[in-house]
C-alpha cells in the first residue's frame, strides 16, 4: 500500500493546532472565501509573527519599543479616534495644540504667549518624515517668495550632507528641489561651515542641520554653521535660513547638554523636525515640525478645509490617522516633565558610555562616537583582523541582537560601521550581556577569519 506525500498548496497559511482549532490551509495571497473564528485568525498571525526579530533586542532601530503599561492603555483606548476629526474629537485636537506648543517651548520659539494657548506654529505629524517634508515645503515656498516674479526659470537647491536620512533625498526628488550633499572622508562623518559656505548661492532655499545623525549619532556643528552664514550675509552674500533635523537628538541634548545652541536661539534657525517615536519615548508614529514664529509658515502652504461641520485650517501631508501617537506622547510629557526626561536620557546616556568605553579599551575596535552626545555607539573593526562588520553583525544575530553593518555615505563609502542605539529597555544587564556576546562573537570570528564572508550585499539581503 503506498501513501502519497502530504503536501500544503503554495501561498498558502497551514494550521499548526491539527484539529484543535483549524484544519484548512488558508490562502495568503488572496481574500478567503469563508469567514474564521478570532481565536484561529488571531493564532495564524501570532504564530507567523514568532519568526520576526525581537524588537527589544532591535538595536538598529532609534524607534521606542517600550512604553508604561499605562501608556499602553491609554493609546488602546484611543487608537480608533481620527486625529483629523476635531470637531469631533476636541480635547484631541487640545492635546495635540499643547504638545506642539510643549515642544516649541523646548525648542525656544518665539510666537509663545502666555495669553494665547495655540500660538506656537507647528504640527504633529506620522514621525520625522512627513514633519522633514513639510519643513522643505516651507524653505522652497519662502524662497519662491523672496525670487518673485520669473522663480520658475531658476532651479532652487537644498544644501545638506550626504550622511542624511533618505526622507531628504525623497523630498528633493518629489519636489523639484537640487539636492547638493556635502561629502563626508574618512575620520569626518558631519558637514563643516566651509562646506556651507562654497555650496550655497542665491538658489539656495536651506541649509539642513542634523542634531545626532544616523549613522554615527554625532552633532552638526549648528552654530557654527549659523555664524558662517551669519557672516555671509553680513557680508553682502546670500542670506540662507536653517532647517535641523532633529529627529534623532531632539529630545535628547536639550536634557543632557543644555548649554549647546542648536535651536531657535540662533536667530538663522526658522523650523526644527523632531521623532516623538524616538527619544521622545513614544511608540511610532509620531513626529513633530515647528517653525520660529508666523512669518517662517506661508499662509500659502495652509489649507482652510470645512470638514465636518467647522472651519479646519491644516497643514499636513496626510489626512485621516489615529490619535493615539498624540495621547501616547501627551502621556509621556505629562509622566516624565523635563526631571523625567533628564533622568532617562542620563540613564542611556550612561549605558551608552559604558558601552563606548568598553569598546574603545578592546583590541578589536575603532570608536567612532562613544555615546556621549547621544546614546548612540559607532564603532569599526581594527584593520587586518581578516573580517568585516557583516560578519561580526552576523554573528551577533545568532545570540538574538540585531546590530546593523553598513558603509559610510560619500565620499566614505569603503568604510563600514556597526552602530548599537541605546533606548528605555536596554538595561545595564542586558548591555554587559550584549559585550560579553559580541566577544564571544569576535573571539569566533579571530578563529574563522572567514575574510569578510558577509558582504554588504548578503546583510541587506
């Protein structure tokens, strides 16, 4: 008697609970045509989802994967509010009008009266990408505004470094924005005033800024890029505004080194984008774009939409989205207050030390930022080991971390780094555990020497 094989139709969920909940495999590619209990379409997802990386254990991501359990309701209870709906939903929309303002105030604005609850100019937006956008948006329309007459025969351009997050690039490109990045060489991983100065002319509708980059997690030297532009309008040149991005380190060097100037205290700076689902601590997405007054927002670029019942003016690349990034980060405001804030900040911030510092003493290891300006380590391997940041980053995944290899942005695209972001629920513990893990892992690989076997190609397949 012969049995055939069992076989399970191609794109197709099976059952892993035999007869307990389920027997049929379910198409994954197309609509099924029968309806499933909850408690068996729940178990598909869960279990499929098994297979995904630990998010705790994620340190390629600056996104917060932890938040209080209080927290975790309160955004259970409002993910189903439309955050455009604020006829609606007014005390949304409040919330949203005062974290906007909280995060003007934290930046230094100057439209902030006490008289006037909404005067802060800014939106919340779904994380920095939307906020970079419509920053860009304004620099490009104040510019078309300033060139009158006949813009459309010139082409505007964006003055940045190439080490900045790919939202830029899309910006430029959807835009019709010339982006001039700034090179980057080996030992140099930030743009320079003189860089600034020899890229811009009267074109120009910016200058980016960016407060913890994302490769290396290193300040822009802000001010002094302010100063140079300072001086070159001063002295007849162009007069070129600033944009920061601040999407990384925005919530944290306000905390941690309040004695730096990188926001609306320089009177060059006219917008600022932050990550709520950074070290704002708040799940993604949530961002936010403020600008330093009125002025710097065309009344152009600002909708006026009757929308269920009420006048609405609006200024966002998207529409309908949950409010519950908003009361997640209204919750965090409100829970940690700036003593809150500076004692997380300084707790990462140490770990991130400890960290950098532990690597810095190893033979096998180039410290490229330590953790001190945010908690954020880069590193390099030591020449002639006979291996490569791919390999350690995969070696690592077999302990469960995640620990990103990448190249270096031009003009320092040979040199590859391995980055670990410190966030709220990397302990002290699981730090010393990750260092003894990577080495255990660099002690494998010293035996190996498989010669860079994992190319940049093999990571990001």
């Amino acid at each position: 008697m012969t049995h055939s094989r069992p076989s399970v139709p191609a794109h197709s969920i099976a059952p892993a609970y035999t007869g307990r909940m389920f027997t049929t495999p379910v198409p994954a590619l197309r609509l099924p045509e029968e309806s499933m209990d909850p408690e068996a379409a729940y178990r598909f997802i869960h279990d499929e989802l098994m297979l995904d990386g630990s998010s705790r254990l994620n340190l390629a991501t600056f996104v917060t994967t932890w938040m209080d359990p209080q927290a975790d309701r309160l955004m259970a209870e409002t993910f189903d509010k439309n955050m455009i709906d604020k006829d609606e939903y007014p005390l949304t929309a409040a919330i949203e009008q005062r974290c906007v303002c909280m995060v003007a105030d934290l930046f230094h604005a100057e439209d902030l009266r006490d008289d006037d609850p909404s005067s802060a100019i800014g939106v919340s937006t779904i994380g920095s990408s939307e906020a970079v956008m419509l920053g860009g948006l304004a620099l490009k329309w104040r510019w078309r505004a300033k060139i009158g007459k006949g813009w459309q025969k010139h082409t505007p351009n964006l003055v940045m470094g190439s080490n900045v997050q790919v939202v830029w690039e899309k910006f430029c490109r959807y835009f019709d924005v010339e982006p001039r990045y700034l090179p980057m060489e080996e030992g140099r991983y930030v743009i320079t005033p003189e860089q600034v100065i020899a890229a811009v002319d009267e074109n120009t509708i910016g200058v980016v800024g960016i407060l913890g980059t994302t490769y290396t997690g290193e300040l822009e030297p802000i001010a002094e890029i302010c100063a140079a532009l300072d001086k070159l309008a001063a002295d007849g040149g162009v007069d070129v505004p600033v944009h920061v991005d601040a999407a990384s380190g925005g919530f944290v060097v306000p905390f941690l080194h309040p004695e730096i100037k990188w926001d609306f205290r320089l009177p060059r700076v006219v917008s600022i984008n932050v990550s709520g689902h950074k070290y704002g601590l708040t799940y993604p997405g949530i961002g936010f774009v403020v600008w330093r007054s009125k002025e710097y927002l065309p009344e152009d670029l600002v909708f006026h939409v009757n929308y269920l019942g009420g006048d609405m003016p609006t200024f966002t690349l998207n529409f309908s989205r949950a409010g519950n990034q908003v009361i997640g980060q209204y919750y965090n405001f409100l829970r940690l207050g700036r003593e809150g804030y500076i004692e997380v900040m300084r707790s990462l911030s140490s770990t991130a030390r400890w960290l950098g510092q532990q690597l810095h003493e190893a033979d096998h290891c180039e410290v490229i930022s330590d953790g001190s300006a945010i908690p954020v380590v880069a590193f390099r391997l030591a020449r002639g080991l006979g291996y490569t940041e791919f390999d350690v980053s995969h070696e690592l995944r077999g302990f469960g971390w995640q620990v990103p290899a990448y190249t270096m942005p031009d003009n320092a695209t040979d040199i590859s780094v391995l980055r670990i972001v410190v966030r709220e629920g990397l302990s002290a513990d699981l730090a010393r555990a990750l260092h003894d893990d990577a080495r255990t892992a660099l002690a494998s690989l010293d035996k190996l020497k498989p010669s860079g076997h994992y190319t940049a190609e093999h990571f990001a397949h």
